[in-house]
C-alpha cells in the first residue's frame, strides 16, 4: 500500500483571486506568501503554503499528499496504475508552481483531484497570520462522494489510510496518529467539501465566531464538539461556497492495536454532542 506522510497542500480554482486574496487574508487569517502568475499562495503554518487560489472555473480543487521518497513516489504511481487509477507525472513547470520536487496526479474513483508530491517546499520564516485567529495548521480535508463504501475501500486498500469512525457510511479517515486527515461525505459531484484549520483553543473558536457574526459571514455549522473526533469546531462560508472550519482539540490515536473504529448515526448527534445542527447539504443527506 501507498504510505502517505501527510496532508500538505490545497489548490482551488476561483474568477476573482483578488476577492479570494481579501477573504483569506482578513477574514480567515492566512497568511499571504505570493502572488505568481494568476495564483495566490498562503500559509498556515512552517509549509511554504498550505493553500492556493488561481483563477479558473470555481468546482476545479486538488489536494496534495506528500511522500517521503522518490522511490516510494514512484511506486505509488506504479501501484496507483496497477489499481485503475492512471497517473501524470507533472512537468517542470507545474513543479516549480507547487514548490516541489517531483509530483504526480490521479483522480480517486469519484473523481478528486489528488496530488502526491515528493521534497516539497518549506518556508524558513515564522508564519505570521494577518490576523489573530489562532491557527495552528492546516489539518484535513472533506473530500465528496458518489460512493463512500467505494472510496473507503480504495483510499484503506491503495492509499493506506485507516478508518478511525464512521458517521452513516461517511468514514473518517486517519493517515498518522491525528484521527482523522480526510473524511469521505455523500455527494453527486466530486470536489473539497471542506477545509480545516486547527486552532489553539475553544477561546480562538468563540472569538472566531464573534468576529465571523458581526461581519456577516455566514455561519454553517457550530460552534459544537464532534463525538468522533472529540474536536471543538466552527464552519463557516468561504468564497465560491467553499466551507472553511476552525477546530480545536482533535483525538489522537496512537496505539494502532487497540483502537477500534466507532459507528455514529448520520443525524445531527452523530455530528455534534452539543446539539448544534449544521447546514451543510453533505451532512443532511445519508
């Protein structure tokens, strides 16, 4: 199986990157690294970005996996091949527009654009947000799915991932000791469904929460705690319909032997143990 070593970046497509720049600069405190090209990078954390919009069709996203060898990269792409799931490699050009090394690019059975990247770019510099929400780092993504059941069993099969629980047939999916990296949620259309940061404190939540209020971005979910994870969390809107969630306090699980994955119902409790109830279609529709 493929060993991935952990999340490292997202790429969505946008037609305004200005509008996309000013939402991720004082609305969700990014930090801005550069703008190349038709492209805005940002960082959350000691990676030189976590986050890039370039302009294109909105509903166009890639998510990136590193890996920690070009031995392991390309017997990746050998097994990726083997498995029906047909690989490009990136060119020097596309390489150098992601700041790594080496790079290839697959679509999983619903159709999400997954990179695996090798030797990508770290920034020597202290990440400095432009304002004061508390982030940590970027932490997982929602991935959308025609076919949950499907896709677990290609991402725990091919991919290496491990399933920490399941909300209805959604799985949580964990690639380290972190519960979960990626969460797979019923959907007609591939695409990120939504991105998270973590967050310090459930004080960084609640003053994210105020500060999101008063300037009327919509609030989609929370604040509440997820029974899975045991994260304290807040979703909210982001350009293009993008949902971007705060969370803090996210379960580790480090002894592999003896944990064993939970069922939780696809209803609001199986979501939430406050009784937040979110309004998010992923998570109303089972």
């Amino acid at each position: 199986m493929i060993d991935l070593h952990d999340i490292r970046y997202v790429r969505l497509a946008t037609r305004d990157v200005d509008a996309a720049t000013r939402y991720c600069t004082e609305i969700l405190g990014l930090e801005l690294v550069r703008r190349s090209g038709n492209a805005a990078y940002f960082r959350s954390d000691n990676r030189d970005h976590t986050l890039v919009y370039y302009e294109g069709e909105p509903g166009e996203h890639t998510t990136a996996f590193e890996i920690r060898t070009v031995e392991e990269l390309e017997a990746a792409a050998r097994e990726l091949t083997e498995a029906g799931r047909p690989v490009r490699w990136g060119s020097d050009t596309e390489c150098e527009a992601r700041y790594v090394m080496a790079f290839v690019e697959f679509t999983d059975p619903t159709g999400n654009r997954i990179e695996l990247v090798w030797r990508p770019m770290h920034s020597g510099w202290r990440y400095f947000p432009s304002r004061d929400a508390g982030i940590e780092g970027f932490s997982h993504i929602g991935l959308r799915s025609s076919d949950p059941r499907r896709d677990e069993r290609f991402w725990t099969r091919v991919m290496g991932a491990r399933v920490s629980d399941w909300i209805g047939i959604s799985p949580l999916l964990r690639i380290d000791e972190v519960h979960h990296k990626i969460a797979l949620f019923p959907s007609d259309h591939p695409g990120v469904q939504h991105i998270n940061h973590q967050v310090a404190s459930i004080d960084d939540i609640m003053r994210s929460w105020y500060f999101l209020t008063e300037r009327g971005i919509p609030i989609t979910f929370g604040p509440g705690r997820h029974p899975t994870s045991t994260a304290m969390f807040l979703y909210f809107e982001g350009p293009d319909g993008m949902v971007y969630e705060y969370s803090s306090g996210v379960r580790t699980i480090e002894d592999e032997q003896r944990h064993h994955p939970r069922q939780f119902p696809f209803e609001p409790a199986g979501f939430c143990m406050w009784g937040s109830r979110p309004k998010i279609a992923e998570f109303n529709e089972g």
